[in-house]
C-alpha cells in the first residue's frame, strides 16, 4: 500500500473518532451533564466537547495496528 493512502487513511481516522468522541462529550453534556455547573469537566459544553475529542483522538491512536 502507497505511504500517502496509508497516511491519509490514519487521519481520516483519527478525525472521524475525534468528530464522534467530540458529539458523545457533548451529548453528555447535555442529557447528563452537572446541574450545579461546578463540575471541572460536565460543567461547560466547550470542555466537555474538547475532553470527548481528546478522548476519540486517544482511542484512535491505540486503535492503530
């Protein structure tokens, strides 16, 4: 296989888990989130969405062979 598709083909992946690990924080967030709003993480939408895109980026990069 071409080192430019192989390449190519972790990114899409690395951005396809970061998009998806973005919305569940999100939705987290959301329909479970923190009432109180004192919750370091479940407390701001923006945190929770960057901590989900972090987390679908981090499962991407173990997920590689």
């Amino acid at each position: 296989m071409d080192i430019r598709k192989l390449t190519a083909r972790r990114n899409l992946t690395r951005i396809i888990f970061s998009v998806v690990g973005a919305g569940a924080g999100f939705a987290y967030y959301h329909f479970i989130g923190c009432a109180t709003g004192t919750c370091p993480i479940t407390g701001n939408p923006y945190v929770s969405t960057m901590y989900g895109g972090l987390m679908g980026f981090t499962i991407a990069m173990i997920k590689e062979d």
